[in-house]
C-alpha cells in the first residue's frame, strides 16, 4: 500500500518526464512481505530515438 503521496506530487512527477526530464518520486509504502522496508522510489525517464527499447510513447 502506497501514502504519503499527494495527487499534484504524482501529475508534477508525470510532467517532468513528459518535458523530457529524468524524474525521481520517492513514497512511503508498507507491505508485509516486505517489512523492513518503508519507502520506495521510483524513477521514469524519457524514451528515446536511440533508446534501445525502440521510443515512443508507453502510455
């Protein structure tokens, strides 16, 4: 379970890989398969022409 997260944290992460941005978003989280663990970052980037996963949008 994700929180401490708020809705305009999550649309300003979207938006800076959507300018072309590396964007790094880091949250609390609790899973009890994972217990000693309590924040998770996540990082998105921009694909590229040269990306070898071939660019263009994921949606």
């Amino acid at each position: 379970m994700a929180f401490g997260i708020r809705r305009h944290e999550l649309a300003a992460w979207k938006e800076k890989v959507k300018r072309g941005e590396i964007a790094f978003l880091t949250h609390y989280w609790y899973d009890e398969r994972f217990p000693h663990c309590t924040t998770v970052t996540k990082v998105a980037a921009p694909m590229s022409k040269n990306s070898p996963l071939g660019g263009g949008s994921t949606g």
